[in-house]
C-alpha cells in the first residue's frame, strides 16, 4: 500500500503516544538529541511500508533489553494508530508491517480493552482470528466502534504507562542508533529535497511572517510609546509654572543716600 506518513501525521503520532519528553531525555538534558534521532526515524513523507521497514532495521542495532523493548512499544503502537486514524483493517497492517495475523490482532485486541475492559468478551469476538480466512481480518475501527459505541479517537496511553517515561538517551543503544543514521546516508535528506518539502517551506514562510508581524508590533509600541511621552511632557509644560525672582518693580529714580 503507498499511503504515505506525512509531517502531520507524524506529529499527531508524537503527540498521541504522550511521551515524558522531560524524563526521556534526562531532565531535558538530551532532549535535542532525542528529537533529532526521532525525526530521523519517523521522517515525513515515509509510506507506511517504509516506516516498518525502517523500524525492523533498528531491531538489528539494539542489544539492549529496555531499548528493544522500548521500540517494540512503538511499533505495537504505530499499528494502533493506523487501525484508528487511517482506517486499516487488521488483513492491511498483516501486510503492512510483516506481523503474523494473530499478532496484529491480539496487539489491536488488548489495546481496546485497556480502554474498555467492561467489554471484554465482545471485543474478544470481534477480534478471534481462526484462519487467515477470518472475515474478523477485514474489520476496521469505524465499524466496530459504532457496533460497541466506543470513542472514535482514543488516547495512544493510561496514566501509570513507565514505557512514555523510560530514559531511552542514557543508554548505549541510543548512541548506536545515532552512529547508525550517520553511516546510512540514505537516510539524511540532502538540500534539494528538504527546499522541495512543502511542509518545511510552509513552516518557514510562516516563521518569517511571525517574525515581521512581531517587528511591526515592536516598532508600534515603541512610537506610541514616544508619542504619549512627548504628549505628557507639554502637559506638564502648561500646568506646572517655574517661579523666579522678579526685579523689574524696583523704582529705579531712588538712589541710595548716606544717613548723615
């Protein structure tokens, strides 16, 4: 399937896992780090096939135990995601992401009833796969959210989850994958195709013109500002008078004569 990850849908996947941004990156410390790594895994414009692709690649970098199953998350994530918002159903993320069936569909299953746990039983049926024949492979979200009247968008985590809090940059791992994308020209854009991204020149006209509209407003206060300074100052001129001593009522025709 070519349905292609934009930078919307990569951002709305970000902020749908709700992640401890904070605490992934120790206190911030390596938070540029870890968005750098991240976009460079999740780049826009990736097709859904090359993002799995790109994920099963990481699984041969990692050897540490909390990373792989940190990335393992992601990934049972993702095909959450894309069972919700892009309308997959469980036979499309089969071939999509190379998992068997009854894996994709138990990942979906226990995702739902975290979230809806008072019906267990009836999202067990929906989703009891027998056979790669199983007419349950070809249900998608919207159909089983109007026959169970759940939510049609649904929070990436619960509250208590430790997997949006683990601090993935103090790790070996996460050095190695850094050195991985650096070894792997291929997956750096070069200039030409970041100035043919519309999304990056739509993000930069609309730095550019934030940044004159704060100007204009700067400059406006500071000549209001200059105005109403100018304004009260020959206000003060009229009403306040500087007294000083006045000779001009002296008689001058007196002069001064010695007593005797």
């Amino acid at each position: 399937m070519n349905i292609k990850l934009t930078y919307e849908d990569q951002k709305h996947f970000k902020n749908w896992l709700e992640l401890n941004l904070d605490s992934i990156s120790w206190e911030g410390r390596y938070l540029e780090d870890f968005n750098q790594v991240w976009e460079l895994i999740f780049e826009p414009e990736f097709s859904i096939d090359q993002q799995f692709d790109s994920l099963k690649k990481l699984e041969k970098v990692l050897t540490q135990g909390p990373m792989i199953s940190w990335f393992k998350w992601i990934k049972q994530k993702l095909v959450c995601f894309l069972y919700i918002y892009k309308d997959l159903s469980l036979r499309e993320l089969v071939q999509i992401s190379k998992m068997n069936s009854s894996s994709t569909s138990l990942v979906v299953r226990d995702f739902l009833i975290e979230r809806y746990p008072h019906l267990e039983e009836l999202i067990n049926e929906k989703f009891q796969i027998g056979s790669v024949l199983s007419e349950n492979l070809d249900r998608r979200y919207k159909d089983i959210a109007k026959e169970l009247n759940l939510d049609l968008e649904l929070r990436g985590n619960l509250d208590g989850d430790v997997l949006t809090s683990l601090e993935v940059t103090l790790y070996t791992d996460w050095a190695k994958l850094k050195n991985y994308f650096v070894e792997n020209k291929s997956y750096y854009k070069n200039a030409e195709s970041v100035l043919k991204d519309k999304n990056f020149i739509n993000r930069q006209v609309k730095f550019l013109r934030e940044l004159v509209l704060l100007f204009l407003i700067g400059g406006l206060l500071i000549f209001l500002i200059k105005v109403g300074n100018k304004t009260y100052e020959d206000y003060l001129v009229e009403k306040i008078s500087l007294f000083s001593p006045n000779f001009f009522w002296l008689d001058k025709n007196l002069s001064f004569r010695a007593k005797n």
